[in-house]
C-alpha cells in the first residue's frame, strides 16, 4: 500500500510529462509499492537486474558504479 501523499507526488510528477485520465492512474495504483531504504542500503546492486524503478519521495538516493574497487559517481538524486 502506498500513502496517499505518495501517490500525489508521482501523480504530480508524472503529470509534468504526460496527462493520465483518472481511469488510468486507478489502473496504476495497484502496482505501486512504497519501500523505505535505511542509510547505506542498496536499491540495486551491480550485477543484479533490477525490474522495479524508484520514485524518491523523501531523503537522497546516491548512484554509483564500481571500478578497480572504487565508487564512480554517476548522479546524486535529492528531494527539495
């Protein structure tokens, strides 16, 4: 289940981009799941495929790949 200020915000976001009737977004919500990361937990980890996507609704999400055991930035998501 995800809380309705969560939905509001991707509903809100997405609506930047494309318009979903009312019809289209009660077909979305069903599929949407709220997940909470602690600090330093991994959304995804390299090497694994991941078939969900992430919409940050609060905090920073930190994307990264490793090279010769180093961590090479690709981008630093943040909420306002």
């Amino acid at each position: 289940m995800v809380s309705t200020e969560a939905t509001a915000l991707l509903r809100k976001h997405i609506q930047r981009f494309i318009s979903l009737t009312d019809n289209e977004w009660d077909l979305l919500i069903p599929h949407l799941q709220e997940k909470k990361l602690s600090k330093n937990q991994f959304f995804i980890q390299e090497g694994k495929k991941e078939k969900n996507i992430a919409f940050v609704i609060e905090g920073n999400l930190r994307q990264f790949y490793t090279r010769d055991g180093e961590e090479q930035p690709i981008s630093i998501l943040k909420t306002t």
